[in-house]
C-alpha cells in the first residue's frame, strides 16, 4: 500500500488513542508485521504525548499534526506543533534528566525506529519528529 494520512488533533491527552488507531491502520494496510506495529503505536504515543505535555500551556492546548505516510517497504511517521519547541539540550537523549516516566519519549522512539530527526516544526516554530521503519526484508 502507498498512502498518507494527515490527523490535526487537539494537544490534548484524549486525542493520543486516535494517533494510536492511525498508526494500527496505516501500518497494517502497508503490511506491517504485529511486534512493528506495536512499536509504531508506542513510538506515536511517546510523540504525541510529549507534544502534548511540553508544546503548549495548559490553558491554551494548540494542535498537533499526525503524518502517516506508507511506501513499499518504509513507514514513516511525522509529529509536530507549533509551541515552545524542543531545546539543543533536550535533543541529546536523556542528558542529565531523571530517570523515570518524564523524558524517556525520545530515547524510546530512538530505540525503536530506524530513522528519527526531531528539529524545530514548520517556519522555526514548535518540534517535529520525524521517524521511519523498514517493513519486512530487503530484497
């Protein structure tokens, strides 16, 4: 399958289930294995949720975009806002933060996909993080 999906969600935690069925649907039309579209949805959530935890104040949520984008054999996945953006520092890794739930989102997705490039979002606003995976053999 060949495809792109486009969701713009509110920056709001409700709405990463609805990132998570995107994710389950493209990756299973493009014939994505079950362990790759277990990791697409977490890599989704992890992007999603820190878009919706750091992007914006919680007063005024903002939008987040969702690409989904299908080729033979290459998934790719694009998250970004348009709020305060991601720092050099905390584009590093963990790099000093706390263990635990805060600040794992993009070691995670690191761990899990086989491209990642986060940077700043559209016009030098916000975050996006771009992340890819090979589906199936190379052949």
């Amino acid at each position: 399958m060949t495809g792109r999906v486009v969701l713009e969600l509110p920056a709001k935690a409700e709405f990463l289930l609805l990132a998570r069925l995107a994710a389950t649907s493209v990756g299973r039309s493009a014939g994505a294995s079950e362990e790759t579209i277990a990791d697409l949805k977490l890599a989704v959530t992890e992007a999603v949720a820190n878009a919706v935890r750091h992007a914006y104040p919680p007063d005024d949520p903002g939008r987040v975009t969702v690409e989904l984008q299908a080729t033979p054999g290459h998934l790719e996945i694009v998250v970004s806002d348009t709020g305060k953006g991601v720092g050099d520092a905390d584009l590093e890794g963990s790099g000093g933060e706390p263990a635990g739930e805060s600040g794992m989102g993009l070691s995670i997705i690191r761990a899990i996909a086989d491209e990642v490039d986060v940077g700043a979002g559209a016009e030098g606003r916000g975050t996006r993080v771009r992340f890819a995976c090979v589906l199936g053999e190379p052949g």
